[in-house]
C-alpha cells in the first residue's frame, strides 16, 4: 500500500516543482567542445593543392615547362651518338632467332590446345619427329607456356638494351 501512494507523489513533485533545483548563478549549458578542421585543410592537416587557372599562369615571373620548348634544353630528346651497327647487327640476330624459337613455341602450344579441345591435330602423313611422350598433355602446356614467358622476357630484355644504346626501333625491323 505504501508503494501506491509514493509513486504519485514522486510525479507530482516532478511536475510542480522543477524550478527548484536551478540556481540563477549556473552558466547556460554548452555544447560539448570538438575537434574540427578547417576547410582550407583536408583530412592530413596540409593545406589543399593550388588548382591553377590560365588566369593565375599569365601572372607568373617565370614561365611554365613545356615539354618541346625549344626554350628549356635540359632535356634530349635524341641520344648523343647513332647507335654502332656492328651492336645493331647483333640486337637484331638475336632477336630474329628468340622470334623464330617464339614461332615454334606457339605453333606447338596450338596443336597441344587443340588435341585438348578434342579437334584432331594429325594431317594424315609420317612425321618422324614425334614420339611418344608420357607427360600429360596440361603439364607440357604449362612447360611451354612458362618457356614462352622467358622467350617474351628475354625480348624485352634485348629491346630494353637496344633502346639504351641508342636503337631506333626501325633499325630492329
């Protein structure tokens, strides 16, 4: 019984008197203080990047870098020395014979895909250079295709040379 009558006079203590428990003196509640970052920063804390305009370049001392400027020459756009033929003889031996070998390799990879692919490969005539080969036919395309990445490498290789020595890519053809 003492429960009934508590809980209303707890409401009507709430109701009537919430003046009470403020005092003149208190200062107006705040909102809590947080860190923000200004616009003119981005999430790092570096000002942002200048977006430059025709406007803003047209008011510089200087002036801007061009690439073909016949003005600034710290650049070469062609080597110092023709390259020797004697090195451009030799870049292109090699690299008709890792494309003659390239060749192959891809014809073979081609008959091996299409024996998988269940297309007949034999034409009908003695080719005495086959034989009999126990491994399986996805493991000798996985040989070629690994040997067909080195082949690919080592032409890059022989460009990346030549274009160093002053080749022009012409001059392989």
């Amino acid at each position: 019984m003492f429960g009934r009558l508590v809980a209303p006079i707890c409401v009507l203590s709430l109701l009537a008197f919430p003046c009470l428990g403020q005092t003149q003196d208190a200062p107006p509640l705040q909102a809590p203080a947080t860190t923000t970052t200004p616009a003119s920063t981005n999430a790092h804390g570096a000002p942002p990047k200048k977006v430059w305009t025709n406007e803003d370049i047209t008011g510089t001392k200087g002036g801007v870098s061009v690439i073909g400027d016949k003005r600034n020459q710290n650049y070469h756009l062609t080597p110092n020395q023709p390259a020797d033929p004697a090195t451009v003889a030799r870049i292109k031996r090699e690299l008709e014979k890792l494309q003659t070998q390239l060749d192959d390799l891809n014809m073979k990879l081609k008959a091996f895909k299409e024996f998988q692919d269940g297309e007949p490969v034999s034409t009908g005539e003695r080719d005495l250079s086959k034989g009999i080969n126990r491994v399986p036919v996805n493991q000798q395309i996985a040989q070629l295709e690994e040997k067909k990445k080195t082949l690919q490498g080592q032409i890059g290789d022989l460009v990346d040379e030549a274009r160093k020595k002053g080749v022009d890519p012409g001059q392989l053809r």
